[in-house]
C-alpha cells in the first residue's frame, strides 16, 4: 500500500510541477495498478497525513486550485462519492514547501505563491499608495472605474518596467483603503514589477475586505454595476439630455456622456488623495455640469430670456453676452423657483472652486 501511496503522489506532484498553469491533476488520468477501492483507500490516507487534496467543482474548474481546499475530513468524507471526473487532485502547500526547489522563483514572490500551491483567486492585499506610481507616470495607462481598475505600460523604454494589470479593485482595512488583486493575476507581472508590489503587501490581511461588487464581477459573471455618486452623475446627465430634448426640443446641456468614457478618466473616487488629483476632478466635474450647460437651450421663445445685460457708462450703453450660470439662474426662477438655491447654489461652488 506505501508504494502504491508513493507513486500516485509522485504523479500528482509530477504533474503539478510540470503543469503550466499550476494545474491538479484528474484522477481518471492517474495510473495505477490496484482495485477502484485500495485506489480510494490511498487517496483517504494521503489526505488524512495532508500529502494531497482534491479540489471539486463546486469551485467551478476542478484544474485550477482557486481557493483553499475543503477541511480534511469533508474531503474525506465526500470522496467515495464522487466521480474521477468530478475533482481533480493537488500536492498541499505542506508537502510543497518540503520537496519542491523553488529557488527560481526567489526574484518573483508571487510566483514562488503560486509554485507552492496557494490559490489562485484569493485576492491579495496592498497599500494603496502602491497605485501612485501607474496613476501619476505617464508610461502607464491607469484606469479605474467604479469597482474595477486596470493598468498596463506602454511607452516604457526599459523592459523590467513592463506590466500589464489586467484586473484590481479597492477593499478596506479597518479604516484605510487598500489595493485587492489575485494572486493569479499578480503572477504575470515581470519580477521587478512582483518585488515592488510585495513591498507594499499586507501581511496581516485577516481584517482586509474587498467590495463585493469585484467578486460577483470577476469570480460569479454578475454583471452588476454599483450606484455610486459618480455614476448617478453621469447618468442624471443623460436624463436631462433626453427629457429637455423631448419637452422643449432642444436639450438644456451639450452633450452626455457614457460611465466609460475616456472623457471621465478623472471622474472617480480619489483613491489618490493628492492635490494634483483634486483638481483634476474638479475640472471634470465643472466640464460635465456648468460647462456643459447649452446656451442656445435659454435662447428658446418659450422662456423670454434675454442672452444679453445692458448696463450704462455715461453715456453708453454696454451690451454683456450673460454667462450660463446666470441664464440657468433666471431660467429656474421661471422654471422651478423654490429649487434655485439647492440647484443654482451647488453649481455656483462647483465654477468657484475650480476658478
């Protein structure tokens, strides 16, 4: 029975090792020469001496180890009833740390992660000044939007600086914003790249949450989008496009916009709190609201708004084209006046502030 444990653990390990995707391996794919009962016996043991484990599609796919594997004894429990088809099966990181060299990966920590056995979709933890290096170097494409962020390098001169991020999000720690991405993902990263992201990790990340939205998203293909502020922005925009358009033909602002318009780059939670990024965002935001007001709407015969002020100089008289916060000012005061100050009022602090 020892031989036969031993050679369907060498061929586990074999497999993981040799797999380039840090793949288990199926166990109708194993060989053996013994009944489908000593088969299983074998498998019980080296899970209970914590040699193997088996990851079952309850996960989804079986080949990728994504989470941790079930506690010892469902393993055990669960195994007799399962089909060769239903689960694959993998070294544990125990077994790993004492057999495998993994002195290649020593200038690439996340593979070394991986190349240990750990899962792949388990989201590791950084500190979030790790972003202002990508959002403020021109080199790197950064983006992010609402849940979800990206960052790739494409105008980098030397190699080492390389990367492409397909996938992070935010989470908290206790109070403080931290930067979430899986292992699997931080993998790909070129090693300099790996060292510089593993000197901002968490170690202690038991109290590190990431927004639900990014799991559901990524790892359960709920296509869900969260309402944030800067979204409802974006989208009472449109409404307004769409309802002043169909009331008075003509709508009352330029244009609207989509959430993933490169135009709102800056539009977004200020994950970076700097002065540079705040006054970014304020210039988008006064683009969006007071600069997108469309004057030619306050021109309509419906409303009698005069476009121009007059006011006297001696004897002249000085014609002033009025600006589109005045002209929204003396359009509410028709329109809707007890709304003035909470809508004219908000929009007058976006212009000053970004004056």
């Amino acid at each position: 029975m020892e031989d036969l444990k031993n050679q369907i653990l060498q061929q586990v390990y074999n497999n993981f090792v040799n797999s380039l995707g840090y793949n288990g391996c199926s166990a109708y794919n194993l060989c053996y020469d013994c009944t489908q009962d000593e088969f299983l016996q074998c498998l019980i043991e080296l899970i209970k001496e914590e040699e193997i484990e088996i990851i079952t599609g309850d996960v989804g796919n079986t080949y990728i180890k994504s989470f941790d594997a079930e506690p010892i004894e469902k393993q055990v429990t669960r195994l007799p009833s399962l089909s060769p088809f239903d689960y694959c099966i993998y070294p544990t990181e125990s077994f790993l740390e004492n057999k495998r060299d993994v002195s290649s990966f020593n200038d690439r920590p996340f593979s070394k992660m991986l190349a240990l056995g750990k899962p792949q979709l388990k989201c590791r933890f950084f500190n979030i000044d790790i972003l202002h290096h990508y959002a403020t170097d021109p080199r790197y494409d950064y983006k992010f939007r609402d849940y979800f962020g990206s960052i790739y390098a494409y105008n980098t001169v030397d190699d080492s600086e390389d990367m492409y991020l397909s996938s992070f999000s935010i989470g908290r720690n206790g109070n403080d914003y931290v930067v979430a991405v899986f292992l699997r993902d931080l993998n790909f990263l070129p090693a300099v790249a790996q060292q510089k992201w593993y000197s901002k990790m968490i170690v202690d990340s038991s109290k590190c949450l990431v927004l639900k939205n990014f799991i559901d998203n990524q790892l359960l293909g709920s296509w869900c989008f969260p309402r944030t502020v800067f979204r409802a922005i974006v989208e009472e925009i449109e409404n307004l496009y769409v309802l002043t358009n169909h009331i008075w033909g003509k709508s009352i602002v330029s244009n609207y916009y989509l959430r993933d318009d490169d135009r709102l780059r800056e539009f977004e939670m200020l994950l970076l709190p700097t002065n540079t990024k705040l006054d970014e965002f304020y210039r988008q935001l006064e683009i969006i609201t007071v600069g997108n007001l469309n004057k030619d709407f306050f021109a309509l015969d419906d409303f009698g708004l005069d476009l121009f002020s007059i006011t006297q100089d001696g004897e002249y008289q000085i014609k002033k084209e009025k600006g589109t916060l005045q002209l929204l000012k003396e359009w509410l005061q028709i329109i809707k006046p007890e709304s003035l100050k909470e809508i004219h009022g908000v929009l007058n602090m976006v212009r000053t502030i970004r004056s």
